[in-house]
C-alpha cells in the first residue's frame, strides 16, 4: 500500500466518524460510535493500524504521524459530543432549563420492614413487658419434637403425610423422620428438655401445612407460640395474659372469648377468638399443658403445671390493619405495603 492511499484511508475514516459522532441522538448512539470507530478490540481505527506493516519503511513516520492525529481528532471529537449529550440529559443544554445546584432534588423513596415483621417485632415488646423471654427453634425438626413429646402418637391423623411436609434427605438416614415444623410448639419441647422450671417464654417463626391458600390460611405462615410452667399455674392466669396480650395490641376495644376444644398436648383445651370492629376471628390455640407432655421433657405433673397458647401471626397483622385477605400481604405489591 503507497503511502497516498494510507493518508486517503485515514481521511476517509476521520470524515466518517466526524459526522456519524455529530449525528448520535443520544448517549447509545454515540456509544456506539465509538465502540465503532475506536473501539480497542474491532474498532475501524484499530484495523486501518494493521495496515501500517505494508507501507514503505521510508514512509512509515510520515504515515504513523498521520494515524495519530486522526486517532487523536476522532478522540476529542467524541469527547466534546460527549460533554455535550450529557449537559442535555441534565438540562444544562443551551436549549433547555439551566441547572440550579441550589434547588433540593427529588426525595428518596426509603424502604421501612414488612407489615409481618413489624407485627413480629411489637408482639416481642408486649410479651416482654409481660415477662416472657424469647427462644428459638429449627424449622427442620424430627418426629419426636413436632409430635411423640407433644402427645400426638404415631396412629394420630395428625402426622399424616398428606398434612405435613415430610423431607426426603439424599442417601443419609437419620433415626427419625423430618419434616418442616407444623407448630412453634417444638420450640417450648426444646427448651423444657433444657430448662427447669419455672419457665415462660414466647418463640415467634415460621411453620408449614399443606394448607390450601384463602383469606385465611397459606401453606407457610407465622406463629406466637407462649408457655409458662410453674407450681399452681392455673386457666385463670391463661386467660389473663391473652386478655392482656390483645388488649395491648388490638386496643381496649377488643373482646376475647374461649371456646372448648382439643389439641393433644393441652388439657383442657380452648380455641381462642377474638372480637375486633364488630368481627369474631380464630386467632389459636390455647390449654393447660397436658401432663403426658411434662413427663416428656422430664418434669413432674404433681409438682408444676403449666398452660401455653399459639396465635396466627398473619391473623393479628390482618386484625389490626384491616386487611381482609393475607395472601395480599405476600404479594409484594409496593403500593399496598407502602401503606404499613
């Protein structure tokens, strides 16, 4: 290749990129441009270099004198383009507003916690005033927690596969079956195994039951599980402390009332509802702790009692809120949680 053609080639391409930069609509387009013209991988500049090896050695510095301007005018050519799109997109363009760096910018949308977290976090506070501490358990729990200390034996419909979520763990075995915990209740086993009494604490988490999803109930949701054993423990202080509990977070207006029923760990046993703007709600569980559970852990029926109780987490947010269906709480949709 003459050096006259080099020169010419270089020319053209300085021609081009000029006015294809000039041209660019916006920040892509001109993005664009460059990556065309100069890009250090494919860029048309990049491959007119190449061509620099078949000019005459005699030409060579006169030729790669040349590549460099026209290296260095595409270069400030983008630049300037650059600056210039930029100063539009802010409305510091001569065509548009000017900017003021004194005026205040847009307020910042700041997140805040889930209405189920923030439910969470106020339950903790009531219990504590009321004197209960907090403990935890796993979600994966074996049969002897989530059922035989609890007093539901391996014939009771309860542990039915089609009303639990057994695991199925790779080519491990383990002595008992696990599953995902269906009730908080694991938790009080736990800490009764470890614990003498007196003991009274609350555990907030997550439970699961194939349940099918309506306005009440879905197949993962949150419980509030309370138990307290000590000598002479009777219904009466039950009552008093779920009294206390609702009136605390549903308000004074609230009424709770005690239905008989059965759950195999208490005994005697109440589903506890709770009346709220003219509405009565099943809100849980509730009983004495059934002596066969306190033999369980290692405790004596004859010496201490004891009564526990588990609410939906989910149902008291609803209560309290106004909200006439929990799967909206899940459906993370900002505009309804905006408003918790």
């Amino acid at each position: 290749m003459t050096l006259a053609e080099f020169l010419n080639q270089l020319d053209e391409l300085a021609s081009s990129a000029q006015q294809q930069l000039e041209q660019a609509a916006d920040l892509d387009a001109l993005e664009s441009a460059r990556v065309e013209f100069i890009g250090t991988k494919s860029g048309r500049l990049k491959a007119t270099q190449k061509l620099l090896g078949k000019i005459e050695k005699t030409d060579k510095p006169a030729a790669g004198k040349r590549f460099n301007e026209v290296k260095t005018q595409i270069q400030a050519a983008y630049e300037q383009q650059q600056q210039q799109q930029m100063a539009n997109a802010s409305g510091g363009g001569t065509g548009g507003e000017q900017f003021d760096p004194t005026v205040p910018g847009p307020r910042p949308r700041l997140g805040h916690l889930h209405p189920i977290t923030q439910t969470i976090e106020e339950l903790k506070d009531i219990m504590g005033r009321l004197g209960f501490s907090l403990a935890d358990g796993p979600e994966i729990e074996d049969e002897w927690h989530n059922f035989e200390a609890l007093n539901i034996p391996l014939s009771h419909p309860a542990r039915d596969p089609l009303d639990n979520f057994y695991l199925r763990v790779g080519e491990k075995t383990y002595d008992q079956a696990l599953l995902m915990r269906s009730q908080t209740s694991t938790v009080q086993i736990r800490v009764m195994e470890n614990t003498r009494p007196p003991v009274r604490i609350i555990s907030l988490g997550r439970v699961y039951r194939p349940d099918t999803p309506d306005a009440t109930h879905l197949p993962m949701f949150h419980q509030i599980e309370g138990l307290l054993v000590d000598r002479q423990v009777t219904m009466a202080d039950l009552k008093s402390v779920l009294r206390l509990f609702a009136s605390s977070y549903l308000g004074a207006d609230v009424h709770v009332r005690f239905r008989p029923s059965f759950f195999p760990f208490t005994e005697p046993s109440v589903e506890v509802d709770m009346r709220w703007n003219d509405k009565w709600i099943e809100m849980g569980g509730a009983g004495m702790v059934d002596p066969a559970v306190l033999k369980a852990v290692g405790y004596d029926p004859d010496e201490v009692t004891g009564f526990a109780f588990g609410l939906g987490i989910e149902r008291l947010c609803a209560r309290r809120h106004g909200i006439d269906d929990i799967r909206e709480i899940y459906k993370n949709d900002v505009r309804f949680l905006h408003q918790f």
